[in-house]
C-alpha cells in the first residue's frame, strides 16, 4: 500500500463509511506536519456518517517538553477546518508508566473493527515509500480499544494531556 493519504484511507473505506467513531492512534501524530493532517481529511472523506460523528479521537505520545497551550494551538490551526462543523475532537497524550510499554503500533479504530498501519498514519517522504495493512482480528481489536481506554490502559494520561477541538469544517 502506497504511504498516501488517499491510499491510507481508502484501504479504510469500508471501515469508516459507516462508522460513528474513529479513533486514530499514532505516538508520533503531529499536527503541524500535512503528511498526518492529509490522512485524517482523506479518512473523514470517506465517512458517511462523518457530520454525526459521535467520537473522534487521536491517540498519541505526550511530547517533552509538553505545553498545553502549544499544542492546542497546533492541533486546532492544523485540524479543525478538515474535522466536521460541531464535531468534537478529542486528543488524548499518553505518557508512559514507569517501567511499563511504550506507545508503539499505530491503528485506525471504529466501533466495529480496526486497520493497524505497520509504519504509521502519515504520508512517507517519497511517493514510493509503501506500508502494509493489516485488519486486526477480534481479539486484538478489542485488547487495543482497552488501551486507550483511560480505565483499562497500559499508559497513563496525564489530567491535563486531553484537549478538545471543536471542528469548523
């Protein structure tokens, strides 16, 4: 599969036409750089039921340094005009527990199933870079949306590492 936004989402599109909640994890997600922004907007393109979204959440690594301020700037110049009018995004840093995993595989979740990206949710440098793409069976679904469950997760999410953006698009 081709590292394109377009091409990530596609493989996605039976997935997400008809799904109400999406959930990207990716620890290296960064707003500021188009090659993750391109894939949410190709992603959100193909979901039907994109305007009644009831769940739309990122997943990433809580950077160090970690500036609130700074990255809820990021996060709404970046994504808010590609997220539906009224939709509520929420981002959600994770930090890693002493001793415990560390944020690695990268995955597009719904409410009924879910992809894992091998080398991530963003565009490659070059337009030969490829990734593969992989439909997680049941069991695996199922351990992953526990992960990022702030109840039943591996990482911990700081009380302030959740920040809300309201879509315009």
């Amino acid at each position: 599969m081709a590292r394109e936004g377009t091409a990530l989402a596609d493989c996605a599109r039976l997935l997400v036409a008809q799904s109400t909640e999406l959930i990207f994890v990716d620890p290296n997600f960064d707003p500021r750089e188009p090659r993750f922004s391109n894939t949410v907007a190709a992603v959100l393109a193909r979901c039907s039921k994109a305007r009644s979204l009831r769940r739309l959440e990122i997943h990433r690594q809580l950077p160090d340094p970690y500036v609130r301020g700074a990255q809820e700037d990021n996060f709404r110049r970046r994504l808010e005009s590609v997220i539906p009018e009224n939709v509520i995004l929420r981002v959600c840093l994770w930090q890693r527990r002493p001793g415990g995993e560390r944020m690695h595989a990268r995955f597009l979740l719904a409410e009924s199933g879910g992809l894992q990206y091998d080398y991530g949710l963003d565009e490659g440098d070059s337009p030969d870079e490829q990734t593969v793409v992989t439909l997680m069976d049941d069991a695996l679904f199922r351990q992953v949306r526990a992960d990022y469950e702030p109840r039943t997760s591996p990482f911990a999410l700081p009380p302030d590492a959740v920040l809300e953006i309201r879509g315009q698009g």
